[in-house]
C-alpha cells in the first residue's frame, strides 16, 4: 500500500500494458497487495461461464452491470453497513448479452472516495482468454475503514487495439461505515490545580487512527454550572495521553465527562469520574465510582452566583457499572446519579438490562426519587451477569406523567461484552485436529479429568513440543521463549476478563499463528475465561496455573512434551540435545528428562530484537550457550531458582528452599558429558521431559492435578507423582533453560505494544496455604503406599517410609563448648539409632515464637550402607556475639523438612543448649 499524505497532483498508472495515465488531484492511495479478482467474492473466476456472479455475505456492496438490447445497466443486489475496522469489499459482475458477447476486452475500473478525497483507485481486466465468457466477475478491497460515508465510482471501459480505451458505462453507490465504539478508551488519569484553571491528563486509546473531537465538562454538583473545555486531537498510536486545560474555579465538587466523537457530536466513548477540588492541594485525584458522590456533595461550598430557575434547568443521568468488566455469572452494580431534578417533583427511574442478540429484557428494575434530595444516587443489584452482548439502559421519566416515550426526561445506555466463567477455546491449530469445536465449559470438555488422547502419528524426525501458560501480560515472554525455542509450541491462554479475551484472540490469530505458520511450526492456542474461586464468591482465580498447564500439555500435538514455565528461555541447540538423549535411551518409559533451569539477576541472557513491519512479526534470538551461564554464573548474574549465588546441592551445599531444585546436583551438571540420575526429595520441581504415551499418573495425558490453583507445590505435585509412580529422574548435560531478563522482556512488549509483565520475586516459594494443604492430605492421606524404587527413604511420609526407622531411638547430643574457628565457630553433635536408608536435615536455629525462623546452619545426613555410632557431626556456624548464647538444635525427616516444615511430626529429635562464648 503506498500513502501519499500531502496534496499534491499525482500521476496514476491504471494498467501498464496499454499505458494510460490518471491525474488526480487529491490524497491517492493505492491497493497494491491485493489481486484485482477475488473468486470467493464472486463465486466465480473471472472467465467461468454462467449468467450471474454470486455475493459474498462479507461483502460490503454488491452490484452486477449488463448489457441490455444495446443498453449498460446497474443493478445494486446488496448493500451492508460496517463498523470501523472492517474491510470493505466490492463486487461487481459483467454481464453482456450483446452481439460481441465475451469477445472484447473490458477494463472494469473502481475508485473510492470518501467525502472529497480520493481514496483508492483499482482496475481489472476482463480478458475473454481462449474460451470466452458473457460473465466476468470481480472485487475490490479496500482494508483502512474509519466511521464514514464511502462513495464508491464503477467504471467499464472496452479495450480497444493498444493503446485506446473507449468508456461504456459508469455508476456511483455508497456504503455506511459506523462508530467502533468497542475499539476505543478514554481514561481520566489525575488533575493538577493552576491558578484559576486544572490542567487534566487523559489517556486515549483506541485501533482507529483519526481526527477525534475530545471534549470535558465540568459540573458544579451544587449550582449545576458547567464549565467545557474542547481540543480536536489526532490519534496516531493505539495509545497516546492529551493534556486539557480548563478554567474552572477551585474549591467546589465536580461531576467530570468527557467523551470522545468521530465525525459527527455523537459520542465515540466517554468517561466519567467525581473530581473534589476543595480536598487536595496542587494534584487532585478523580473518584472512579459515582456513588460516592451522594455523600460529598452535600459539604460543598455554596456557589458564588444564584442558582437557575428549576424550570430551566435540564434532567441528565450519569451510569456507573461496578465492576467496570462485569463477568457473565458474577454480581454487578449499576448506579444511576440523576442531575437537574426540580424540587418537589417526583421521578422515576427505570434501568434495563437487555441481550443485545435478541434484543429481550433479563432484567428491568424501577426506583422512585424526589427532585428535592439532589443529587440523587440509586444502586440496583443484579445477582449473576449473563454472558454475551448486554446493553443496560436507564431512563428518567416524570412521575406525574403516564410512563411513554414522551414522558422520557433523560436516557444513558452502556453496551459491554461478558464471557461465561472457565469456558475454553481453540484460538490457533497448526494441525486443524482440535480436540473439540467451538466454546465449552472446562468441567465438561475433553480437558478436565483423566485426559486420553489419539495416539500420535511417528515421524522420521522426533517432534517434540514446548508446552507453557500464558496472560496477556506475559505475551511478550511468550514470544520470546518461542523464537528461542524454535520447536512446536502448545500454549494455554488465560482472559480475565473479556476485553483480555479479545486482546488474546486477535494476538494469537493475526502476529502468533501466522508468525509460527512462516517458520514452518506447529502451534496449538487455547484461551480459559475467567474462573471463580471455589473458596472466594466475590473474587475470580487470579491465574489457575496446574489448570493452564494440563490443558497445553493435553493439547499438544507430538509424543514428547517439554514443561516449562513461559518466561524460559532455551539454551542453543536445547531441542537437538534432548532428541539425542532420546536416541541414546536416556528416556525410557519410567524416566523423566530433567533440564536444569537458571534465574536471571542481571542483563544476561541479552534482549532480543522484535519487529513488527508490513504486519508481520519478526524477532530476533539472542545466543544462549554454555561458556555464556558458566560467566554469568562466576558474575553472580545468574542464580538458581529460589537460592542464591553458587551451586548448591545435597552433598554440598543445602537451604529451606533447597528441595525445589538443588537435588539437579548442579555441581555435577557443569562437568557431566552424559545424562546422570539423581535422587527425588519431597518438593522438587524441576523443568522436565516426559513421553506422554509412558505416564500413567491420574490426569492421562494432562499429567498436572487442576486442583492446584495457585503458585507453591502447584509443579511439585506432578513430580511427586511420578516419584510415587515409580518414574525415575535423569538430568541432561549441556542443555538448560534459563529466565529471560527484564530488558527482553521489556523490547518486545514495546515492539507489540503489549502491556508489560508483572515483576515476581523468583528468590522466595508463592506462599499458597490451600496448595500446601492439599499437598499434605495428598502425602499424608492419599499416595500412602510403600515405594520401593526411591533412594532417600523417610520415618514420616508413609509413601517413602523406612519400615526400620525407630523414632524413640533417635537421639542427639550437642557437645558443651564450641570451637573458634577462622572467622566463625564450630558445633559438634553426636547422633544415636540413625536409620540407615532415611535422609536427615540437621538445623541449628536460635529458639524463638515465630512461625519463620532464620537457620544459622543446615547439615546434611544422607543414606549411608553402613552408618557409624554414633554418628559425628561438625557444623561451622557464623561468627557469634560473646557471651551466653541459646541454641536450639532439631534432627528433621528430609523428606517432609520442607512441605511439613511447621508440623511437630516432622521433627524427630530436638534440644536447646546455652553455650557461653569467649570474646
């Protein structure tokens, strides 16, 4: 598409095979991307025989042309309006029934304008070709539509000889573009005091790139007076801030509008907020609910001038819907402020709820009010918003008159979309397969439960499929993660709301699957709607993770599947390592492929490069190799998930937090060459490998419970499972992932203009009470049976327990003085009737109420064939005051140190001690 902003006179060249030149003096815009036939618009190629071309129900004006006993003539079969937005199509069919029938050449030419620019010109020739036709059809596209009258100019030209082009016929029609009022905002930000006037910021977003008429007024809520201020503003961006200055008098209570109109004084979209001068200082806020005005307003100053006569004074409505996105199922709040009613005169007030689909009411209510209590404020309730189109209306009638359509004194409307609650949907298959059509609720689709599959088909290369969750916010890390990871991806979308819904769905259909479809991958989307908490009535799940994650893993379309959070990036060559290690037999039907995962604390890995131009998405992968995490990780750049700096393991180095990851044995990582098997500990939750067609756990080919909603114990349940299930864990040398830093993150949502993600403390566990809880009844109630294949056996969680571990016989004695040793201090304890097979943790705390206590030391004390008694213990402490010092020292069961950290039971053997310290 070539753009010609400024007026100037330009050359057209309609068709360079008969060079002929067009002068038009105006703005020239020429759709070059587009082919000057469209058979589904027609229903026909150009040349096919027939007596009519058909129209497309997408098509904005249909029209056929024909020649009648020697005369042209236009018949218009279909005219549709459009919102904004949409493309506009034009087909026209020729029809000739005169003697020359399909024999001449014909140059059918279409020119759109709107008002008095020109707009676009196009052309198509109608070559009768080696089989001749008395039909020819044609379109014309034309995709930049705002709110508008188009003109549209047909012109048929008979082609004669080389260079002469001879003008049959030529008829104008028009078609409706109307308002996109869904594709637009208006946000009211704060207000900022200057002498005799308020300098306000609004924020304007909207798809529609135009001339826009931003007006506000503001309104004494005492006196009625108002004060208007007007800008005429052009959108260039999806989203830009305007600046307003109006005089307006400080200490007094304002209802504040503004609104926002295209072409015409009908408002595009409008905002509406309470704004109190007489409170604030310099910066003033704006109250979003309008309820709170009714308190307020009356402790405003009186006016400095005489109020209007009642009479004169005209009745207005301000609406205010709480929350501002009603969700179809959950309660919402309307509230009417009525304006300008006449003392001692009685109003009524009727609001409406209506499907906008079928245009029936599901919800009507009506109020009195007195024109004496001013202003008035009326809340109606309605118990569960219903999903779809909804538009709520509110009159304002005269009381004393017979309710009609004469009797209205004021009416306000909104139109919102809501989505039904954890409904799920396919928003992009690369492999047309979905699992299921169309919108369903998540209970009851394919997805819940015990998930089966159909079996995948075998390729000659080993497909292997990343499988991640994502929100709107995290889209950008998405991107990121799949340029890096350059494999087939299955992604579970999450919409809070059913703007997010749309945000989502035109994200995936227009930049993500066409971006996967020109790398030649494979992608599977689906989007969840809003879900309520099951303990909460008055609040959704914020992002019900093993919900997220069984979907994308029951979606996913290979065998092999690799599950990762979505802010991961891929090492270098991460997916040709794992199919090696497949290859070699690392991955048998009990194993899971553990990939070692790194946290960013720096700029590394570096920032990708996105661009979005011509519509379409490119980016740009930074290199993730080896030599670069072993720098990063001397810098201190990159750490563990959930510990800090160094390389922490069992046999090194432990820490409360330590279960999560530590058992990868990092360590042994940097230097392994071939895959290795590590022991499981009660709450590892590494990034791994499964063969789907191997699992066998509870939620088929899902593999993660649902019922884990929240962030902690949500991705070690899977692993426990697998434990319980026999599996066993193998690690992959050389291959890792690592989280993309802020910088990556931030290029890419700029890039987009995507919102940007939320920064999350990777260094602590999400604090979950009802995952920990169901993870103990899990543990303790649940998976209860005796599993014999893990190394690391346990006195307390029956599932690992030691049939030899003998409680009253655990003792432990701390020695009377300890050591100065270096820069700190040395403790000895000796251990009795330790069980061979069960891994201990060793703390040294010092003794105090709270709940979360900060250890001075943790030792280790894993399995041993032959166990010494008793066994003795050094732990090097830090540097201590002088003086008496109380320790208390604990003996825990490994296993359930971290999940049953605050539970007695977890505690095998314990004792304070005073020690008296020399300076």
């Amino acid at each position: 598409m070539v753009m010609v902003e400024e007026m100037i006179v330009k050359e057209f060249k309609v068709n360079p095979v008969y060079r002929r030149w067009f002068t038009v003096m105006s703005v020239v815009i020429v759709i070059s991307n587009l082919p000057p036939t469209d058979s589904q618009a027609c229903g026909r190629k150009a040349g096919d025989r027939g007596s009519r071309c058909s129209c497309s129900s997408s098509a904005s004006l249909c029209a056929a042309i024909g020649r009648y006993d020697g005369k042209w003539k236009a018949d218009v079969t279909q005219r549709r309006g459009l919102v904004a937005g949409e493309n506009l199509l034009i087909a026209v069919g020729v029809h000739d029934q005169g003697s020359t029938c399909g024999s001449n050449k014909m140059l059918l030419e279409a020119q759109l304008r709107q008002d008095m620019r020109m707009l676009a010109i196009q052309d198509s020739l109608q070559d009768p070709g080696p089989t001749p036709s008395c039909v020819q059809c044609a379109s014309f596209t034309w995709t930049d539509t705002t709110s508008g009258v188009y003109h549209a100019l047909i012109l048929l030209y008979n082609v004669e000889g080389e260079e002469s082009l001879q003008l049959e016929f030529a008829f104008d029609d028009f078609v409706h573009v109307g308002n996109a009022s869904s594709s637009a905002s208006l946000t009211m930000e704060h207000v900022a005091m200057e002498g005799g006037s308020v300098r306000m910021h609004i924020n304007v977003r909207s798809e529609v790139r135009d001339r826009f008429l931003l007006t506000v007024f503001f309104t004494d809520m005492s006196s009625l007076a108002q004060w208007t201020g007007m800008a005429m503003i052009q959108v260039k961006a999806v989203e830009q801030s305007e600046i307003m200055r109006i005089r307006a008098p400080a200490g007094r209570h304002f209802l504040v509008l503004a609104t926002l109109c295209q072409l015409s004084l009908h408002p595009l979209i409008d905002d509406r907020e309470s704004l109190a001068t007489a409170s604030c200082a310099r910066v003033c806020s704006l109250e979003e609910n309008g309820s709170a005005i009714d308190d307020v307003a009356h402790h405003a100053p009186p006016a400095a001038f005489p109020a209007p006569h009642p009479e004169d004074v005209l009745c207005s409505l301000q609406l205010y819907v709480t929350p501002l996105q009603p969700r179809a199922g959950w309660p919402f709040t309307m509230s009417a402020v009525a304006l300008g009613l006449v003392s001692g005169c009685r109003y009524k007030v009727v609001t409406s709820v209506r499907l906008r689909q079928n245009n029936n009411a599901a919800f009507e209510e009506s109020k009195t009010v007195n024109g004496s209590n001013m202003p008035a404020t009326l809340n109606f309730s309605v118990a569960s918003c219903w999903p779809g189109d909804i538009v709520v209306r509110v009159m304002l009638y005269d009381d004393s008159a017979m309710q009609s359509q004469d009797s209205v004194l004021s009416i306000i409307s909104r139109h919102f979309l809501s989505v039904a609650p954890c409904e799920v949907s396919y928003a992009w298959s690369s492999s047309k397969q979905p699992l299921f059509l169309g919108s369903m609720p998540y209970g009851q689709s394919p997805l819940a439960g015990n998930v089966r599959v159909s079996e995948c088909q075998q390729e000659e290369e080993l497909s292997l499929t990343l499988a991640t969750f994502a929100t709107l916010e995290t889209a950008s890390q998405l991107i990121n993660s799949a340029a890096q990871w350059h494999q087939e991806m299955a992604v579970a979308f999450y919409a809070r709301s059913a703007s997010e819904h749309a945000d989502i769905l035109a994200l995936v259909q227009q930049q993500l699957g066409p971006w996967f479809e020109r790398r030649n991958k494979s992608l599977e989307a689906t989007v969840l709607t809003s879900c309520p908490d099951p303990r909460s009535k008055d609040k959704p799940l914020d992002c019900p993770t093993n919900m997220l994650r069984k979907i994308a893993c029951s979606i996913a379309k290979s065998n092999m599947v690799l599950n990762a959070d979505v802010d991961m990036l891929a090492s270098d060559e991460l997916a040709d390592h794992i199919r090696k290690a497949r290859g070699d037999g690392w991955m048998g039907r009990g194993e899971l492929l553990v990939i070692p995962s790194f946290r960013s604390a720096g700029s590394w890995p570096r920032a990708v490069k996105t661009h979005f131009d011509s519509h379409q998405l490119t980016v740009k992968p930074a290199a993730i190799t080896m030599e670069d995490l072993k720098a990063a990780l001397l810098r201190c750049e990159l750490l563990l998930p959930l510990l800090g700096c160094g390389m922490w393991s069992p046999s090194t180095r432990w820490s409360e937090n330590a279960v999560f990851h530590a058992p990868t044995e990092y360590g042994r990582w940097m230097e392994a060459e071939e895959v290795y098997e590590v022991d499981y500990l009660l709450g590892y939750e590494p990034s791994f490998v499964v063969d789907r067609r191997a699992w066998v756990g509870g939620q088929g080919a899902g593999m993660y419970d649902d019922r884990f909603e929240q962030g902690g114990w949500d991705k070690a349940s899977v692993t426990f499972e697998a434990a319980y299930l026999g599996y066993t864990f193998k690690v992959l040398p050389k291959g890792f992932l690592v989280g993309s830093s802020p910088s990556s993150a931030r290029q890419t949502s700029k890039a987009l203009s995507l919102p940007l993600p939320a920064s999350k403390d990777t260094g602590s566990v999400a604090a979950d009470p009802h995952g920990q809880w169901l993870m103990e009844r899990i543990v303790n109630n649940v998976w209860t049976d005796t599993q014999r294949k893990v190394a690391i056996r346990s006195c307390v969680v029956k599932a690992f327990k030691d049939t030899n571990c003998d409680v009253e016989r655990l003792r432990l004695v701390p020695s009377e003085e300890m050591e100065r040793v270096g820069g700190g201090h040395e403790l000895k304890v000796e251990l009795f009737g330790l069980p061979r097979s069960v891994g201990l943790l060793l703390s040294v705390y010092r003794p105090t109420n709270k709940v979360d206590r900060e250890a001075l030391a943790f030792h280790l004390l894993l399995p041993q064939d032959e166990p010494e008694e008793p066994r003795r213990v050094v732990i090097t402490l830090g540097k201590l005051a002088a003086g008496s010092q109380v320790l208390r020292i604990e003996l825990r069961d490994l296993q359930a140190s971290k999940l049953m950290q605050n539970h007695v039971g977890a505690i095998l053997a314990a004792q304070e001690h005073r020690f008296l310290l020399h300076a």
